[in-house]
C-alpha cells in the first residue's frame, strides 16, 4: 500500500501550530514512510519553534485574510468601525488569492488527508481542499470553536475537540464530533516533586525556591506584565525564597526587564528571569509551584499533563470570549482558581500569598487539573488521521 501524504494546516498563532508538532511526531512514529506536510500562513515568525519543523518532509506558506471581530465591541460600534471594514473588505480578496494558490499547491501534493487546526490559514486550503474532495478533519481547542475552523467545518467527516462534545453540539452536526484534548509538547509529562527539583537544578534555582510562574501565551499579555510588576517588589520582601519566572511576549521583554531594574534591588533582581519566548517552557512549567496565566487552550493542556496549580486570568476580549468558556470548564471542575481580568494588583498579591502559604490547597487545585490532562490526545488524533 502506497505511504499516505498527510497535511497539517495552521497558523496565525501559537496555539494554531504548536500542537501540530507532537502530532507530527506521533504520525512520524506511527507511519515512517508516510509524507507529513505542514503549510501555514505566510508571514508567521516561527521564533522558537522554527528548529523542530525538521519532523515535516516539506514546508508550505499560503496567503490569507483575517475576519476582525471583538468581543467587547457593540453591534453599532463594528458598523461604524470603517478602518476594520476596510481590513476585512481587503482581506476578503488575500482569502481568494490564497484559496487559488493553495489549490495549485495540493494539485501538485496530492495529499490523501488534510488536518485543519484552525487559524485563518486553513480558510483558502479548505476551500481548495473542497474543490478537490481531499477530506478535511478539523481539530478546535477551545471551547468557543474558531471561525475558521466552523467555515472549514461544513467539508470536513471529523471534528476533533480539546474540550468535552457539550460545547461543540451548536455548531457541528451530531456524532461527528470526537473529544480527543489538545496535543501537547511531547516532552511533558506529569511534574514529580523529584522531577521538579530537577527542572529547578536546571534552571539554576534553588531546590527549596517558591517559584511564582507568569505566562501570557505565546505573545504574552501586557496586562498580565503590568500586574506582576505591581506585585513583584512586595511578593519577593514577604519571602526570600521567591523566585519569578516571567514570560513576557518577545515584545514585551526588554520593556519588562527595564521595569524590573527600576523597581527591585540588586538582590531582588536576582530571583527574577525574564524569559520573551522560550521552545522549554515545560521545564519552566514544570519548576513553579504556582502559575498565573491566561486561559488558552495550548497553555491550560499543557498545565493539566504537568498538574499545576494555576490563577487563571481569561481575556475576556478576545473574539468569541473563547477563553472565558475555557475557563469556565475548570471553574467546574474546581481545577483552578478563576480570577477576572480586571482584578486589581493588590488582590492578585493576596491571592498569591495565600496560595504561597497553603501548599495543601496548591496540591487539590494540582490534582484536580491533573485529572483534565488528555497525555494522548496526539495518538488519538493520529488514530482518526491513518484510518
């Protein structure tokens, strides 16, 4: 039987594309001989992640346009927003140059499955895709379905999901929908205290460190930034065994650590990392006894397999309010402590404190987003993909 040609379609964002790569991995190992091929979007910096594309026989970029869309906006205010009209208006005419190019492209590939991850990438490939009956499987992490996916959807014979089949019946047909979770970096995997003194030992902090995580997805969050700036000098007095581990955004760092030397003393400073972007953030993940961070479908999968105690902060603008539904889902399970964006430093300073001195509270809030963790949500998507 003649290897099958295997397409990974995603991008626009972290969360479209690192999942993609555990999955190619597993595929790898499942089906040596078959052909992987990732084509994302044109323009997207792969900083970080660039050296393990190396899994994929060969690597495409398409064009496409982006719908913009906020949540917190008003029906009135998108009809007057005319410099959002005229984006989309524009990016409407990239999706159909991108849909040809992507047509000449899978002419040429032959492919025998396309797998779309979402982003607005997967739009022209799945309309080219249709045009050529390449069936299409699409996979949503979040819990709110994103919209590229619901267009690409209506052609694909699988939708996967990173959340439980409830949150998907409006807007998928009945029983095609599977839940599989969200594929995580191969390389995490459940944090034993033992383990995590050696992620400690590695990343040069002491075994006996309270380590404070602050993680704003793959762009990082400025509000988030700002927060933990109002709340690092006082949080690092109360105890000198503190220690921040502070993922900014690649954007944010230099402002960041700017800040930090403004505002700490010399040996402050030196129990805070400021990291932009890092392809190790499992072992940074993995090091901290407490997490603060957003609620994006990636970040919250890879907390669950490694069992972290977390204060989420959903960003509520964000299109589709994807990461309150998110975060609603662990708010049920009681995986973690759900906080909104708006709290005010001082909250938040609390909360940290209280959570610092009641490590048994940190154990249940661990245990119960443990519990979540779906380690095989890549098999089970390479199942559904070599079928």
């Amino acid at each position: 039987m003649k290897p099958k040609t295997i397409i990974l379609a995603g991008g626009g964002s972290g969360g479209h594309i690192t999942p993609l790569l555990p999955l190619a991995h597993v595929l790898r190992r499942r089906c040596p001989k078959c052909r992987l091929i990732y084509i994302g979007l044109r323009g997207d910096k792969l900083d970080g992640v660039k050296e393990r594309f190396g899994i994929f026989d060969q690597v495409f970029f398409v064009t496409s346009g982006k719908f913009r869309r906020y949540h917190d906006q008003s029906l009135l205010a998108r009809l007057v927003d005319i410099k959002t009209i005229i984006l989309n208006i524009k990016d409407f005419f990239k999706v159909l140059y991108g849909a040809f190019s992507a047509r000449r492209l899978l002419k040429k590939l032959k492919p025998d499955v396309i797998f779309s991850k979402g982003g607005y990438v997967v739009v022209p490939i799945g309309l080219a895709a249709r045009s050529l009956h390449i069936p299409i499987i699409t996979h949503d992490s979040d819990a709110e379905p994103g919209l590229a996916n619901r267009l690409v959807g209506r052609w694909a014979k699988i939708h996967t999901s990173g959340m439980p089949v409830e949150y998907y019946t409006d807007t998928y047909p009945a029983g095609t929908v599977k839940y599989v979770g969200v594929p995580t970096d191969e390389r995490i995997r459940p944090v034993t205290p033992d383990l995590q003194i050696e992620y400690k030992k590695q990343l040069e902090l002491p075994a006996d460190s309270f380590v404070l995580l602050v993680a704003g997805g793959g762009l990082g969050s400025k509000t988030l930034n700002d927060k933990t700036l109002a709340i690092a000098p006082q949080l690092l007095k109360a105890d000198a065994k503190s220690h921040i581990l502070h993922f900014t955004g690649s954007q944010h760092e230099m402002a960041v650590k700017q800040k930090y030397h403004q505002i700490l003393s010399d040996e402050q400073l030196k129990r805070v990392k400021v990291v932009g972007f890092s392809d190790q953030f499992y072992k940074y993940s993995g090091a901290a006894d407490l997490v603060i961070a957003r609620a994006g479908a990636s970040t919250l999968a890879e907390l669950a397999v490694a069992a972290k105690a977390c204060i989420i902060m959903p960003a509520a603008f964000l299109t589709g309010g994807h990461q309150l539904k998110n975060a609603q889902e662990l708010k049920i399970r009681q995986a973690a402590i759900i906080e909104d964006d708006k709290l005010s430093p001082q909250k938040l300073l609390k909360l940290t404190e209280q959570l610092r001195l009641n490590p048994k509270r940190r154990r249940e809030l661990a245990d119960n987003l443990g519990s979540m963790a779906r380690p095989d949500a890549a098999d089970k998507l390479a199942d559904l993909i070599l079928a």
